[in-house]
C-alpha cells in the first residue's frame, strides 16, 4: 500500500530565525497544543530508536518507535514514528524553511501509511490535522514575533495547586532586600508557569527573558531557597547531548560518574562544565510532575547545527551554518569525533568518511559549510556537528561555588568527605599584608589583629562584589576562588584601590601583596568546607610570594586571558614580565607583575 502524502506551503512574514526556536522546541509546543505526555523507553545498547507511549482516556493508549529527529538548523526537521498497532503503522512528519525577500516560506509535508485500507480516512484527517494544527501555531508564533510580542508556545495562566498565601508572605519578606522585581517575577513564574517550565528553572535563562541582571536574579533564586520556597538540584550533565543524567539533592551525594544510554558514552562530571544547579518550587508552595511532550526535537539540543542520517551504502549532503569558532563533528552513538577548527583560509566544503580511521579535525570557513557524509559499508549511522563550548545560560557549580552568596547561605553544601570532583578552570587570589610580622611587634597583638579584621572587610566585599568567594584565610592571608580570570584581576585591582582609600583614614596603613593564577583544580571537602587542592593552587600561593606589595603578579594562565588584558589595560597601570623558579617546579614560569596607576600615584612602587 502507497502512503498517503501531503504537502502544502505556508508564508510567513519573518525571517526563519525568528520562529525557529519555538517551532523546533517540539516538547514546549507541543505542550501547548494540549497533547498528552509521552512515556519513552531508552534505546537498545548502541541503537538510537526509542519506545514511546501515550494515553489518550481510559485504557486507551498508543506504542510506537520512535526514530531520532533529522535536522538543519533554520532549514528543516523530520520524524518518523513507526506504530506498534491501530489503524496507523507509519507516520513521517516534516517541516521545511525556505528564506523570501519577506519573510520565509514553512513547508509542511507528511507520509502516512495505513496498517489497512480501511484505515485511509483516519490516515488522512491524521495529517490534515497535523497540517492545520502546525500552520496555525507558526502563525501565531510569526505575529508574536512581529508585533515583539511573547512566544505564544510558552502558556502562561493561574495554576491549580499553588499555595499563593505562603508564596506571597515569602516573597514579600525576600523583596525587602533590594531584590523586589526579580522576587517579583520569580512569584509570578512560579503561579503561572506549566510543569516543565517550574520544574526545570535556570535562573540565568530566565533573567536573559526577564532582562534582569544575571547575579540579582541568582541571588533572588538562593535566598527564595534558603527561605524554603525553592529547593535546588545539581544535575550531572551528559557532555554529548547535554540532558541531564543524574540529579541529587546535595552535593554531599554527587557522583561525578554518569552514563548515557543513548549517547552511549560513560563520562565524568566537572564542576564547571557538566554539572549545573537548577531549580523548582518547594512542594509545601507547589507540586510540581515535569513530564516529556517530545524528547528529541532540535529545541532540546540547542548547541547542535544539524543531526543527519546517512544509509548504509549511502552518501549525505548538507548545507549548514557555522559560526567562527570551534565545533565537533561525531557520530550519534558511534566513537568517531571530529574537531572543527574555524579558519578563514579554510574550505567551505567538507568530505568525511564515516567510520574508523578517518581525520581527527578538519578546518571550515565560518559561514555555510556544505558537508558530504559518505558511509561506505555498515548499517545506517547517524552524525552530529555541534558547538564544542557550554553555553553560558547554566549556573555551574563551579560558578556557585565560587560565589559568596551561595557560600554565605548554603555552608553545609560540601562534597561527601573524600570526594574529589574535578574543575577544567578555576581563577585563584591570594593574598598577604606586606609587613605584617613588624606590625604585630610594633604596635601590639590587640591593634594589629584589630588592623587585619578591617583590611579582612575591604577584601570580602570586593571578592562578593566582583562575584567570587573567600575560600578561606590563613592567618592575614586570604585565599579567593573565581569562575573568570577577569573577574579575579578586578578584584585585586579594586582591593589595593580600597586598602588605598582606607589607609587615608588610619593611623595604621597596610599594602597588600596579590598574587592570580588560572588554571584546572580539584574540588574537595577539607573539614567540611568546599576547598580547592592541585597544582593551580600550589602555584598560585607561590605566585603570591613574588609580589613586592603594592602590585599584582600574574600567571600566564591569568595574563593571557584577553578579557584580563583588557581589564589591566583599562586601569592603565604599568607592567613587566618576568620569569621566576618556583618551589615545587622543575621550570621557570612566566609571570606579569602589574602595577595599578592608584599605587603607583601613591608611592608604592618598588623596585628590584
């Protein structure tokens, strides 16, 4: 029997990147559209088709297997369902963008292929109703769009459930901190929000929708927490797909190991990377039971360009945009991977031969690629080209960590004792007072600590303003842990500005010798506080040591940060570099010692 196939084109009055994000996020929209939740089974080891199931009412349900989407960002997506009963044994399903001068021209096309004749009519009111259905929210996405509007596919409305006097009471407590619109909003989200979107909430995603600043949202999120409104997870990550592949409570019971069927790929989390904290209503406020509407559509993935399948046998074409910088080309449960390494001098085409012994990268012009996927022997196989950074919408754990508000209200928020959990980048600050051992003899025991207790309040509100956290201190020392080198830097520029405009007010004046160092390290539980052990810690108290005081000393791992030498610029100081042998390493190591222009205007400026 031929299926039964339909087609039809629709014009829409923006570009396609304007309605892709809500017309390829197929779980969002078609929730929505009011369909039932889907249960999935995982893949067969090594395979990528999936059980799935649905009640309609009663006993009623419908099976089937359901194949990975394949897809172009901007351009085009398809899925195939394969039945498992009833009157349908196939349905394929796809959407197509071609760009007008206008706008853009949506394709909407299917093949239905009926278990048995009789079966025709409810093949084809099956796909006129996906026809319909589908035009009609791109409609109404497309003028949402235009007009500047909310994205239609994200349904806000009162939910049953919700405790609003407990939520409200909470709230209004919270707003009296400074906090009041993103408290504001966060209430609102929690009232209005379906399921999924409560259940799963990002607070740097939602405060790019609110338009809020970043921090103030976080913040708003840690103290709704601590005042049990909220609860947070910490979600281990798979790095392929990047869905969440594990979840606890604390991280007292995090397990860095992960596996993901699908990806068919075992992994280790790193703090700063694949572990992400995320969070959902308290159930004493609202119950909330996130469910799966559709888990493979393009909006699930949204650091991937394209997911294709090529036959067996068979050869792929596609176009596909790349933007100038790094990517990954791999196989969807295979092992075969390749970096794509952006280069103006590149090709514009890429051949790639599916399988072993292929290229382990390839360079690219940013810009359309065409790609040629050959697959010469073997079964179908399916290939992914997707981007090889994060993005930057998840509060890490290592960023969290590393910021002292959550470490202010979450104390006990430590590893399990002997645990060890890596971090690929971590910026560090030590500190010291310059002369402190003759300060203690000279004005006595009471006024010096009374002097390191005041120098102590500068250096915590500029580690707090400048978004990291005092690890810990060590006599008048001060360790300072940072997810971003520049923020780092900042911080000891701004600590010698504020001992600088202290000192004019004391009898007692200090100078503070600075060290900063970038680099991986290892998360642990030391006497239960989250603290940091490696080489990078090591090298960044040796890197403290080489300050004179009144400057910083800086790695390369710090220096050569672009955004580091932006901020060193902008304060206009002076620098030298130099190398220096330091304990515990077989080989100079090249350091930057900067001198702020505030210390240098000051007198503080020492030399060799």
């Amino acid at each position: 029997m031929e299926p039964l196939r339909l087609s039809r084109d629709f014009e829409l009055d923006v570009p396609v990147q304007s309605v892709w994000p809500a017309l390829a996020y197929t779980d969002r929209l078609n929730r929505s559209l009011g369909l039932p939740p889907v249960k999935y089974t995982a893949p067969a080891p090594g395979g990528v088709v999936r059980g799935a199931n649905i009640r309609l009412f009663g006993p009623l349900s419908v099976s089937w297997d359901e194949h990975p989407f394949d897809w172009v960002e901007n351009e085009r997506y398809e899925i195939l369902r394969v039945y498992k009963g009833g009157p349908l044994k196939r349905f394929l399903g796809r959407v197509q963008f071609a760009p007008r001068a206008a706008g853009c021209l949506m394709t909407l096309s299917t093949e239905v292929l009926p278990r048995w004749r009789i079966g025709k009519p409810l093949g084809r009111r099956f796909a006129e109703g996906f026809v319909s259905m589908f035009a009609e929210t791109a409609r109404r996405v497309a003028a949402a769009k235009k007009a500047g509007g909310p994205d239609p596919t994200i349904v806000l409305k009162p939910r049953a459930g919700v405790d609003r006097e407990r939520l409200r009471e909470g709230a209004r407590r919270l707003s009296l901190d400074g906090l009041a619109e993103p408290i504001r909003l966060l209430v609102e989200h929690i009232e209005t929000a379906d399921d999924v979107e409560a259940g799963l909430m990002r607070p740097f995603a939602l405060a790019d929708h609110w338009k809020l600043d970043r921090l103030e949202t976080l913040t708003a999120f840690l103290r709704a927490t601590k005042a049990g409104l909220l609860d947070l997870r910490w979600e281990l990550l798979c790095p392929n797909c990047r869905v969440a592949k594990g979840s606890v409570a604390s991280l007292r019971s995090f397990h860095a190991e992960g596996r993901c069927d699908f990806c068919n790929v075992s992994f280790t989390g790193s703090l700063d990377e694949n572990v992400e904290l995320r969070f959902s209503p308290n159930p004493s406020v609202r119950e909330v039971r996130p469910g799966e509407f559709c888990i493979g559509g393009p909006g699930k993935t949204p650091h991937r360009r394209a997911q294709l399948r090529v036959d067996g046998g068979g050869r792929r074409e596609a176009g596909v945009e790349l933007t100038a910088e790094r990517h990954v080309m791999r196989g969807l449960v295979t092992k075969q991977r390749v970096t794509l390494v952006p280069d103006q001098a590149g090709p514009a085409a890429l051949t790639l031969p599916l399988g072993e012994g292929g290229p382990s990268e390839l360079r690219f012009k940013p810009g359309r690629v065409s790609l040629s996927l050959e697959n010469a022997g073997g079964p179908e196989t399916w290939t992914v080209v997707e981007t090889e950074a994060w993005g930057d919408k998840a509060v890490t754990a290592a960023f969290v960590t590393s910021y002292q508000e959550f470490r202010d209200l979450f104390s006990s928020e430590v590893l399990a004792p002997g645990a060890e959990v890596s971090i690929r980048s971590l910026a560090l600050v030590f500190t010291d007072l310059k002369g402190s051992t003759a300060m203690y003899e000279r004005v006595g025991d009471a006024r010096a600590y009374a002097v390191v207790r005041d120098h102590f309040e500068v250096l915590f509100e500029v580690v707090k303003r400048r978004r990291g956290a005092v690890v810990k201190t060590i006599g008048d020392a001060v360790m300072a842990a940072f997810s971003s080198p520049s923020d780092a830097v900042a911080a000891a520029l701004d600590m010698h500005a504020g001992l600088l405009a202290r000192n004019e007010d004391m009898a007692e004046p200090v100078i503070l010798k600075v060290g900063v160092h970038a680099g991986p390290a290892i998360a642990i539980n030391s006497e239960g506080v989250l603290d940091y052990f490696g080489t990078t810690v090591n090298l960044a108290a040796r890197v403290q040591n080489e300050s004179r005081g009144g400057d910083l000393v800086l790695s390369s791992g710090a220096f050569e940060d672009p955004r580091c030498r932006e901020v060193l610029k902008s304060d206009g100081g002076e620098s030298e570099e130099f190398e220096v042998l330091v304990r515990g390493l077989s080989k100079p190591v090249r350091l930057l010692r900067f001198w702020p222009k505030a210390c240098l205007e000051a007198g503080l400026r020492e030399e060799s």
